[in-house]
C-alpha cells in the first residue's frame, strides 16, 4: 500500500520522532540497480524517498552526486525512469517525490510532469532552482494533479522571503543546514536548527533538513529538531565505494538502519 | 521605448528571470539594489568614466577597413575597436563595473568563470587594480586551448582553477562558480562575464557594455553622416553584441545581425548556434535559447573559438531574436577562420577568432546589399590569444 508525504507525517509526530528520507538519482547505479537500491533503502527503514532526476549541469551538487549523475547519464536515462523508480518506491510503501532542476521539468510539459508524477503515486517534487517568481505554471500544475511543489529554503533566505516561499510549499518545508553545495559533512552547521527556528514562526508545515547529514550522530541530532532527515550523498558514496553491486546495497541498508535509530533518539 | 526588456524581475518577453537556489537569492537582490544605486549615483559614475579614459583606452575607435571591404561586396566597413581597450577585448567595460560594485557592496573576493580566457583576464586585471581577491574558473579543454591566457591571469595574481567536470568547457567552468558562490556568497562577488546568468546580471551587464554602441553611434553618423545599414557582432553568450546593439534596437532602419558559432555546420549538430540551432529552455539561472536534448539535458556546444563555445545564449537575444528585431546566423569554424586570415592580410589587424565569425558575416551582408551599404562591425577582441591555435589550423610550424 502507497504512503502519502501528510500521512508519513502525521504517523512520525505520533511516534515523537523525525522521518528519514533517502535520496537515490534514477538510473544510479544503473536502470535496475536502482530498483534495487530503492529495496535496500526500504528494508533499511527509510520512511520516504526522494527519486533524482538526473541533471547534466547540477549547480547545487557536490563531487558524489555529480558522479553519480553522470554515470547514470551515461546510461540514457530520462524521464521515463524516474517515474519507473518513483513508482518502484510507492509500491515498496513507502512516501517518494522526485526531485528535479527545472528545466528537465519544463521540456517534459510542466502539465504532464505533475500528472506523471500524480500516477505514480508520487508525493510531490522538489525543485532547487525553481524560485517563487518563477513557480505560476507549476503551482497551478502541482495543484491540478494533487501533488506537492516542495521548496528549499536556505540559512541566508531572510525572515519576510521565508513567509512567502513557505507559504507557497506543501508536503514540507526542505531546509538546507548550510550554504552550499550537496555533500557529506562532518559537522552540521549551527545554522541548521536557527534556519528550522525561523520556519516555524511562519509556517506550521514538517520540515526536513537535508545537505551534509552522513551518519547516526548528526542524524539524531537534526532530529532533536526538523521532523524529517535527508541523506543523499552518504548512499550514493556507498554504492560508489563498494567492489560489487551486493555489498553496496548491503552498506546502504546497514547505513539506513544506522540513521533509522538516530532519527528515534533525537528527542 | 529605450529598452527591450520588462522592468519585472529582469524579463525578457518569456525570457529571462531568476531559476537559482534559495541561497543566492539574497545576493542577487543585493547585487540588484548595488547596480540600481551606481546607476544614479554621480560620483561611482564619474569614477568609471575616469577609469575608461585613463585605464580602458576609452573611447575606442572606429576604422574603416577599405581593402577587406573589397571581399564584402564594396559595402563600407566600420570596426569598432573593442580589441585595442586594455587586456584585448570588450570584457573589460564589465568587469570594471562589476568590480567597483563589489567594493561598493564590501566584498573582498571575486570569482569569474572563462571560456577563452579574455574575459578571466580581464577579471584578474581590475582585480589587481582594485585589490580585490580573485579566483577564476576554467574548462581543462580551454586551459589548454588558451594556455597563454592562463599564463597571464597567473601573472595578475589570479588563481586559476582548472575545471575537469562534463564538457570541460565553459558551460561547466560555470556550474563550477555558482557551486563556488552558493558556498561562499557571503564574502564574493559572482563577476559573471556575460548578458546571461539570473537577474540582474544580464541587464546589469548590458549597462556595462552598451557604451560601445552609443559610442559608435556618433563616430559613426560623424564618418558618413549617417546611421548604419546593419550592425553585425559574434555571439557567445551575446555580451559584445548587446553592447554594440543596444543603442540601435531603437532605430528600426538599422538591421542588428548577430553571427553565432555555426562549428561544423549547424546540420551536424557540431555546432554552439543556439539561436539558429537550439529551444526554449533553462541553463545557469536564466530561461532563453539553449542546446538541450529532448529530457532538457544541456547537449555539448563545438566551436573552434573557446569564447564562443556555449550552449547557452543571453536571453535579451532571444527575445530580440523572437520579436524579429534582430537577426542570427551561423557562421562555420572554416567561414570563420577565412575571415580571421582575410582581415589580418587586408588590414593588418588579427581579429579574435571569436570576432573573425562577425567579420565572416559581414562578408556576407556585404555582398547581399552591395556598395551604398555602411556595417558596422563590433571588433570585440585582438587575435594574439589565438596564435596557436590559428598556426595549427593554418599547418605554419610553430
């Protein structure tokens, strides 16, 4: 049975606890690594996943998700596989958006995307550099199809700015911890909980902190505070560094099940 | 109307706005209000016009190149002389104003992404001037292309940052700077070299560059007492060619052409022609013309010139481009390179190759108007950064 992003939520504040999300790119490993990886993230305990639409000029990513794009690039994928691995996550029951630069959004037919989106089961989208001025089309897109347009708010977004991007977001609010690109970290900046502060003056929507979180400590951590925690390139790194492709899915589920109990100690 | 763009959020038609991370939006605005300000502002004014006539080389002149027109149909041919400003080319009107902005602003650093090298050496020289600190982006492919200019941006006291990601080309020497500058935006200025990038940058850089054209416009109403027939310029990014348009988009009798990279021929899809080759689409934070694929991946330009080799196009270009007020065509690598060897024999000038497709349209045009036609050509940069790359294409053992 498919999970909804506002029935995920509601469950994790019931349980006094924050969700896990896992970002994958589609195609990475490969097409049907994918797939696989999607499982692995799932027996792991991952609560939600966000499926990457792979991007040849990923402005806002660091070195890990950069290869992984390009490999997966490399292999033809497009459109067509992102909805296939986002409707691989619905079915594993799990809540999955994609998330995607905007132009692959607008050469796909922003109407059509946000349908596609809707029948496979997903969620909602994450767009990095889709900004509010710019979001007419897809907001009336989004809402159309019943769908989440999920914003990224940064640490240097000030206080009136926070009000009206939030105020546009649904599913939930992704807060970036620093400035910067994606990446593992090994601190989590201070200005992580300050930016989450300040989202919750204006907005009462979950918020999710993604970039730099890698590992059980940072994510008990954020959990002390965000309702959801975002990991991307420590599962990418896995599947990048293993020898073969079964023991880097088994170094993701061992690394989802580690930040699963760090999302449950948080508080 | 003076102006061809809406005053909303820097769009042009459909064209144009803000696609950028939440994180650089405070900078943008900023950097917004910073040029709004200088605009009005008499003394940050003065102080650039001080700069372009004791620094630049301000106002550059205008040659009539009478043995190349012979090979342009006799039409008369009028070079505005970007190449001898100081550092080579065009690139310098820009980033003079960008750097007294980033001092007006408080910030200490500057990056630039560069594709020739013109525009990388130009930010590393009002660096020096200035004091300011200075790290610049380039493709591995274009460092060895343009080795002598990687050389001299060292000499100023720039670093150079090889980029060794996609294309290795400009395109991902600026991917490379937005991930540079969404780190470090506190402290640094974005000295972005081109008419594209998110608001405010390609007005901003527009403004910068458009005293070419109104230059132009006197020198040249006072030679022939008249205006042009055409006005013709190499489009990249468009940078150089904005400048020298913009003052004429308000005489309809005026044709603006603008001559962009046809590489191999735009039929084989070797190409960097955006306008004449590419769709509608989003790169590097502003929605124009690009080289995409059909899932929206940006596809790699070719072009024997390294500054004109960009997917990617201004959006004012595009929006000109659509409302028909200006033209573009694609000029070949091997149309190109006859033109850079013709004006180098005929005038004793060597062009930029980048240049050398303006000076191939203007062979063109030439001939399709005949003798009673004035061009005017936007000699946009010198030819010594292509020595080599010209001897090798030329077999002349270096």
């Amino acid at each position: 049975m498919t999970a909804t992003l506002e029935q995920l939520f509601v469950k994790v504040r019931a349980e006094n606890r924050a969700a896990l999300i896992a970002y994958i790119p589609a195609g990475f490993p490969t097409i049907e690594g994918c797939k696989k990886a999607i499982k692995a993230l799932v027996d792991g305990g991952v609560d939600a996943i966000e499926i990457g639409f792979p991007y040849s000029d990923p402005v806002m990513d660091g070195p890990i998700i950069q290869a992984a794009a390009e490999q997966s690039l490399a292999q033809g994928t497009g459109a067509a596989d992102v909805f296939s691995a986002l409707k691989c996550a619905t079915d594993a029951g799990v809540a999955a958006v994609v998330m995607t630069y905007w132009n692959p959004i607008e050469r796909y037919g922003v109407d059509e995307f946000a349908q596609s989106i809707a029948d496979n089961g997903g969620s909602g989208v994450i767009t990095p550099d889709l900004t509010i001025e710019e979001s007419e089309r897809w907001i009336a897109a989004t809402n159309r199809n019943g769908i989440s347009p999920i914003y990224v708010v940064a640490p240097s977004t000030n206080d009136s700015r926070l009000g009206k991007v939030t105020s546009h977001c649904s599913g939930f609010i992704y807060a970036a911890s620093l400035m910067g690109v994606t990446g593992t970290r090994t601190s989590i900046s201070s200005g992580a909980s300050d930016l989450v502060t300040r989202i919750r003056k204006v907005s009462e929507l979950p918020i999710a902190v993604g970039l730099g979180v890698s590992n059980h400590v940072q994510a008990r951590e954020v959990a002390g505070y965000a309702d959801g925690v975002i990991v991307g390139s420590a599962f990418i790194k896995c599947l990048l560094e293993a020898d073969t492709e079964e023991d880097g899915l088994r170094a993701i589920t061992e690394l989802a099940q580690d930040l699963a109990k760090g999302v449950r100690e948080g508080r | 109307m003076t102006t061809s763009e809406s005053t909303i959020l820097g769009h042009f038609g459909q064209y144009g706005g803000r696609f950028v991370p939440e994180a650089l939006i405070g900078a943008l605005e900023e950097l917004e209000a910073a040029h709004i300000s200088a605009l009005k502002d008499p003394i940050f004014q003065a102080e650039l016009a001080h700069l372009h006539l004791t620094y630049t080389g301000r106002p550059s002149i205008l040659t009539e190149a009478k043995r190349f027109a012979e090979y342009a149909g006799g039409a008369r041919i009028l070079l505005k002389r970007e190449d001898l400003n100081h550092t080579g080319s065009h690139k310098i009107n820009n980033v003079l104003g960008q750097a007294l902005l980033t001092k007006r602003m408080g910030k200490k650093r500057i990056i630039a992404e560069t594709g020739a090298g013109q525009h990388g050496v130009a930010s590393a020289t009002a660096a020096a001037l200035m004091g300011l600190e200075c790290v610049v982006y380039m493709g591995e492919e274009d460092t060895r292309r343009q080795s002598l200019n990687v050389a001299r941006m060292k000499i100023l006291g720039a670093e150079v940052v090889p980029v060794t990601t996609g294309s290795r080309t400009l395109k991902d020497a600026i991917n490379e700077a937005m991930r540079d500058w969404v780190t470090n935006v506190e402290t640094t200025h974005y000295l972005l070299g081109t008419v594209a990038g998110p608001h405010p940058f390609p007005t901003m850089v527009r403004d910068f560059h458009k005293i070419i054209g109104e230059e132009a416009k006197i020198q040249v109403q006072e030679l022939v007492g008249r205006l042009p027939d055409a006005v013709l310029a190499c489009v990249g990014g468009g940078s150089n060619a904005i400048g020298i348009f913009h003052d004429f988009i308000k005489d309809a009798s005026v044709r603006l052409i603008g001559l962009e990279a046809g590489g191999d021929g735009v039929e084989t899809g070797r190409h960097a022609a955006t306008i004449t080759g590419g769709t509608a689409g989003v790169l590097h934070g502003t929605r124009s013309y690009v080289l995409q694929d059909k899932n929206g991946q940006t596809v790699e330009s070719h072009s024997i010139s390294a500054g004109l080799d960009y997917p990617g196009v201004g959006p004012e270009h595009a929006y000109l481009h659509d409302i028909g007020r200006a033209e573009y065509r694609a000029i070949t690598d091997a149309q190109a390179m006859h033109a850079f060897s013709l004006l180098s024999k005929t005038e004793g000038i060597i062009p930029a190759i980048e240049t050398a497709h303006a000076l191939a349209g203007a062979i063109q045009v030439g001939n399709e108007l005949g003798p009673d036609a004035v061009l005017l050509l936007n000699l946009s940069g010198r030819g010594d950064k292509d020595v080599q790359t010209a001897a090798e294409y030329f077999g002349i053992p270096l």
